[in-house]
C-alpha cells in the first residue's frame, strides 16, 4: 500500500519501524521519538523540532 502524503506528515508512535526511522533520522533515541509523539502529538513538523529543542 503506498503511503500518502498525509502518511508522511504524521509519526505512528506505536509504530516501531516509524519511530526507529525518525530516530535514526533526528540522531536521538527511540524513547527521545515516543516521549515527543507524547508531548507534541504524531505531526511529523512538530515532532522533529520539539526533537531539535533536544539536541
């Protein structure tokens, strides 16, 4: 199934492959990935930068 450009907007926190990705992306934890889905909710924009607050 390919992914939307909505899919690509959003971080499936319960998603181990998504959050393993962003953390290899952002260079941060996979909890560092949880812990800001939780915090800013699965917006993808909102995840990276409160990720880049971080570092």
């Amino acid at each position: 199934m390919p992914k939307t450009m909505q899919d690509r907007a959003r971080v499936a926190g319960g998603q181990d492959h998504e959050v393993r990705y962003e953390a290899k992306k952002e260079g941060v934890s996979k909890g560092a990935v949880k812990d800001a889905v939780k915090d800013v909710g699965n917006s993808r924009k909102k995840v990276e930068a409160k990720l880049d607050k971080k570092r």
